[in-house]
C-alpha cells in the first residue's frame, strides 16, 4: 500500500508511470499522459519511467529504474499505469495496486506479437486489472483514480514470495497459451520466468 507521505505533499497524488524496458517505443501512452497532465500539473507529482521511448514532456520522467528503484516507487505510488508486462502487472499488484493498464499494440509498431493485449485483456475481463486501450479510458480512469485511490487497491501481501512464484509460473504458461491461440499454432515462447530480470524487474 502507498507510504505515509510528508505533510506539505498531501494534497498531491503519486502517479508512477512504467512502460517497461523493451526497445519498441511506446510513444501513445506518453503522449496520452502529455496531454492529460497540464490540467492537473498541481495535483499530481509524477515518476514516468518511459524505457526507450522519447522523453516526456512532463516532470519526473526516468529512462529506466533500477529494481529496487522500481519497488519503492511502486510502494510510494497512489495509482500505477504500465505497459501490458505480466512481471510488472504482478509487482504493482504485490504493493497493492490495481494497475491501470495499457497494453502495447504490434500494429502500432509497440511490441514484436499481440501477447500484452490478450494478457491484459484476460486479466481485465477478471477484475485483476484495469484495462485502458483507449485514451478515453486511460483518462476516466485516472480521473477516478484521483478522486479515491481506494478504487484501485488490492490486499498488499509483499512477503508472498512463493505465491508469487507460483504466480509468475502460471502467468507464463496463460502468455504462452495466449499467444499459440492468437497464431493458430504452438510456438516457443520467449517467456522465461525464472531469467535474470533486469533494471526494471521485467522479464518482457
């Protein structure tokens, strides 16, 4: 769950932006956010880790969080948006967030195959997620995230270590199966739950 904030920020709701660590850039959801932020510039105090898409015109933007970096931001945040990743779904709900999630589409040139979509798609139709494709939807949203962060909040279990193992196995096999029925055969999956991780904790 969020951290006890200092007195002279608690007007101020965090907002941490994630869009993981893979090369494809995910110049829509910064854009989105660009647009979405100068109305509300004195209500939100951002971190947008934006990887290797262009630098965002807001505050707070980062290329990339180291893992630990990651974690306390995510332990820190109000309200969480990311890409479709199933390892940073699975970190923002540990810290308790239901994350607003917007996943990256292949025919925009965001990603190699459709896997965040049916991912995210099948975690939103189950409540695990908030599921954003639109920029309508990413901006209601926030704006519902903003008027009571509780909407987006799960039961925060960060010790859960091998629920969370056991967690992230099965999010590789329902990836893996995901992606075999989207192209009408069995393919190998690049999903390796158990690689070394890198600077954001992703595993892609």
């Amino acid at each position: 769950m969020p951290q006890p904030r200092d007195s002279g920020d608690l007007a101020r709701a965090r907002l941490l932006v994630a869009v993981g660590t893979d090369k494809h850039p995910f110049d829509r959801l910064v854009g989105w956010l660009e647009e979405w932020h100068p109305a509300l510039a004195e209500d939100v105090g951002l971190t947008v880790q934006h990887g290797h898409t262009r630098v965002p015109g807001v505050p707070g933007a980062v290329a990339f969080l180291g893992h630990d970096e990651l974690q306390t931001a995510m332990a820190e945040a109000d309200l969480v948006v990311c890409h479709g990743g199933p390892a940073t779904i699975l970190e923002a709900r540990r810290h308790g967030h239901l994350p607003i999630v917007v996943p990256r589409d292949p025919a925009r040139g965001e990603h190699v195959d459709d896997h965040q979509q049916l991912f995210a798609r099948r975690l939103g139709a189950a409540g695990m997620v908030a599921l954003a494709e639109t920029r309508e939807a990413l901006f209601e949203a926030l704006t519902a995230g903003l008027a009571d962060p509780s909407r987006f909040a799960v039961a925060a279990d960060p010790d859960a270590s091998r629920a969370r193992r056991a967690a992230v196995e099965q999010v590789g096999r329902i990836v893996e199966d995901l992606v075999a029925a989207s192209t009408g055969r069995r393919q190998r999956t690049r999903w390796r739950p158990w690689a070394r991780p890198d600077r954001n904790g992703e595993r892609r």
